[in-house]
C-alpha cells in the first residue's frame, strides 16, 4: 500500500485472533485497517495438521461473527469425552459432556479453515481495510494518535495498534513492552493418522515420561496428534519414517485406537511460554501469543486469544458509540484487568502440571498419579474443572 489511511483501530497481524477482533468491530462506526504480512494457506483436501480444541464459548463468538456457520460441519468433531492417563500406567482422570450436562466439551475444527472464514467475512465488511502482504516499518507514537510507516512505502495513522501479531511481536518490541520467554526445551509435534477403532468423540492425554501426548478427535477414524516432547525425542520422531511413526504412537497411546496410519507429515513446533508486564498502554493493546503463550497441553492458546478479542471488542464498541477515544489508557487497562486472572490460571495449571510431571521422583509419582484418581472420583470438583475449560 504505497498510500496514506487514516482509521480508528489498526490491527497487526490477522491470526486467528487479530482476524476475530477485526470482525467483532465492524458496523458500530469505527474505521477499521488490518495489516498482514501473509495471507492464509489455501484449503487442502486433506486434513489440516494445526487442529484446535475449541471452547463452546469460542464457538459462541465465532457464531455472533457469523463465523461458525462459514464451516463446513462434515469436518468438524465435537469431544464428548476426555480421558487423561498418569504415567503410572493406572491413574486417570475422565470428564464426559453427558456429565457436565452440557452437549459438548469442545470441537475440533481445523487451523486454516477458521482463519479462512475470517478473512471472508473481513473481505465483505465494508468498513475493514484489509492489507496484506503488508508489515509495519517503524511506529511513532503521539499523544493523539500513532502513525505507522509500511514497508511498501505508505503509512497509517490511527487512534489505537493492536499488536495481534504472535509471539515474536513486531508491534511490542517496537513499543519497548518487556517481554518473558522461556523456552519449554520442548518441541510440540503434530500429525494426523487413521485409527482402525472409532474414537466415539474421545480426546485422550498421556503424561509420560517423555512428555504429553495428546489425541483430538477428527470426523470418522481419525485424530490429530500433537507429542509435546524433548528436542531429541521430537527430532526421532520426524525422521523415523511413517511406519515406524504410526507404531510408535499407537503404543505410547496404548493401542487405545488400534492399528494407526499417517495422513499428513509430522511437523515441529518450538514450544514456550511468554509473559509480559503489562499488554496495554496508552494507544496500543496485545492480544493473543502476542500477549501470552501458553504450553498446549491445555489446548487453551487459540481459546484465551479469542477471549481477549472478545472483551477488547466490547470495550471499544462501547467507545465507539460515546464517540470516546479508543486509545485511552484507562479504557485500555480495563481490558487488560477484565482479562488477568484467565490468563494467570492457565499459566499457573500448564507450568504446573508440566514441573509436577517433570519430576521423576518416587514422591512426585505417587502424588501425581494419585491426584489424578482423586480428582477424577471428586464429581464435583471434575465438574468445575469441565466448566472452567470451557469457558
Ligand atoms: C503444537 C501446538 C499446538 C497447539 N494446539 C492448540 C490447541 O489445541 N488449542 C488452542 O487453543 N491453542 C493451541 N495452540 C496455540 C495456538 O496455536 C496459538 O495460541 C494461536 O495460534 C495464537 O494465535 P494469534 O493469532 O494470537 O497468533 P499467530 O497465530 O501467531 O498469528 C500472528 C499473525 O501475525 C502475523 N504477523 C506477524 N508479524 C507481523 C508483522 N510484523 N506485520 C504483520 N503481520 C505480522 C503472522 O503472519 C500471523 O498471521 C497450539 C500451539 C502449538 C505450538
């Protein structure tokens, strides 16, 4: 974009949860522009191997975008049951929609089939100018507005950033907000196989030795893998060939499912944490990894991202029918409490059960091991658990 704009809101970054809160301004008068380095990948036949285990309440704001219903249902899978194993080889812990009285734990959907809803429903908004292949070159920030200088020569100057733009954010460094990484020392490994035996909507976890494997389900006999695990460990099972793959994770899933093959190729994720002082400050806001990163062995990065979309939008829809200024601090702090303790919980349970099941002592084992058979004969208990994950 070699000309100038001038908007309300600019969105960097259009992920899964900068693309959300771009659809959850439009039509309340604010002008709105999104700038993205790259477009989404382009549908597949087969299966996507980022698959998210969405929340129902991320299915709700889906829906009130008019989101939900730009997915095809054939490939959707709703998890009615969860099962989660100790490395003990005995304990575990089960949680089913059908005792949480609700219809579904969560759904399945794949990674690139959201992003490319939303960016449908962006392309037909009138008031979302959306920018990509696009990246910010320097930020200069003012007491009435910042302007922002493209790579392609334009520039954009708006009443409030919002850096939506990942883990590595551009628009956080750019803005001096100190930021924590700390390497897991792990990597997350995906695929996804066919299972000789239906899974009848089960996701299942193990905490072994050598990490957490998790099994989402996907329509008919298939799941989707992700192995969070050491480097080496991760490197092994890149390199071992597809049948050696599918041997390797039927056992450590202990055949739950039967005999397994390889629909896609793995690939690695380097997993972290990442935590900041603060994710607002006067005229610019973070959302999602750029925010927080969480391990995903809850399966919550995608869930706490939309939740801050969610809320942001609220707040400046609120703003914009007083025709306030959106990048007023105090409003912007207001985000930043409305969403502290969601995102301290889940930090605190990842980093938790990660260290508690890192542990190889005797001591460590038996109070894991036996936790997880408490828990799972505490119904009620279980079944704030179930709530709390799902909202
Ligand atoms: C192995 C693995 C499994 C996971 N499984 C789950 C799961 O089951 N459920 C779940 O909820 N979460 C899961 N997560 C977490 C989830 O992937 C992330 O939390 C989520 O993708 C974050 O979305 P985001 O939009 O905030 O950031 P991102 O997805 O990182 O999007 C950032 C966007 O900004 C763009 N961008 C970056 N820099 C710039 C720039 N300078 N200018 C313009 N654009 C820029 C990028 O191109 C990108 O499109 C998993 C993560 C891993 C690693």
């Amino acid at each position: 974009m070699s000309k100038n704009l001038t908007c309300d809101v600019l969105v960097v970054g259009a992920g899964l949860t900068g693309a959300s809160l771009a659809c959850a301004l439009r039509n309340h008068g604010l002008r709105i522009a999104v700038i993205e380095a790259r477009p989404p990948v382009a549908a597949v036949a087969d299966w996507d191997a980022r698959v998210y285990a969405l929340s129902p309440s991320s299915q709700r704001f889906l829906d009130e975008l008019g989101v939900w219903e730009k997915l095809d249902p054939e490939r959707l899978e709703a998890v009615r049951d969860m099962r989660i194993f100790g490395d003990d080889g005995a304990a575990s812990l089960g949680f089913s929609a059908y005792q949480t009285a609700v219809d579904r734990l969560a759904t399945i959907v794949e990674s690139g089939a959201v992003q490319r809803a939303l960016w449908e429903a962006m392309r037909e908004a009138r008031d979302i100018e959306l920018i990509c292949p696009e990246t910010a070159r320097e930020f200069l920030w003012g007491r009435d507005a910042c302007e922002i200088h493209l790579e392609s020569g334009g520039m954009i100057r708006t009443k409030l950033v919002v850096g939506a733009d990942g883990m590595h954010s551009a628009v956080r460094m750019a803005a001096g907000m100190e930021a924590r990484i700390e390497p897991a020392g792990q990597k997350g490994v995906v695929a996804n196989f066919s299972c000789a035996s239906p899974h009848f909507g089960t996701a299942f976890q193990w905490f072994r030795e050598d990490g957490v494997l998790a099994w989402l389900p996907l329509p008919g006999r298939r799941f989707s893998m992700v192995w969070s695990t050491d480097e080496k460990h991760a490197t092994e099972l890149l390199q071992c060939g597809a049948d050696l793959l599918c041997e390797r994770v039927a056992l450590a899933g202990r055949g739950t499912l039967g005999e397994l093959s390889l629909l896609t190729a793995p690939a690695a994720f380097p997993l972290a944490w990442l935590s900041v002082r603060n994710r607002v400050r006067e005229r610019l806001a973070l959302i999602g990894d750029a925010g927080h990163v969480v391990h995903p062995l809850s399966g919550q990065g995608v869930n706490l991202g939309f939740g801050d979309a969610r809320e942001l939008a609220v707040l400046l829809r609120g703003a914009a029918e007083r025709r306030a200024d959106p990048g007023e601090l105090l409003r912007l702090r207001k985000f930043e409490r409305s969403r502290a303790e969601a995102i301290l919980a889940m930090r605190l349970a990842t980093k938790g059960l990660k260290e508690l099941f890192a542990d190889r002592s005797v001591a460590a084992a038996k109070m894991r091991n036996f936790g997880l058979n408490l828990i799972d004969r505490a119904t009620v208990i279980k079944s704030l658990l179930a709530r709390h994950a799902m909202d």
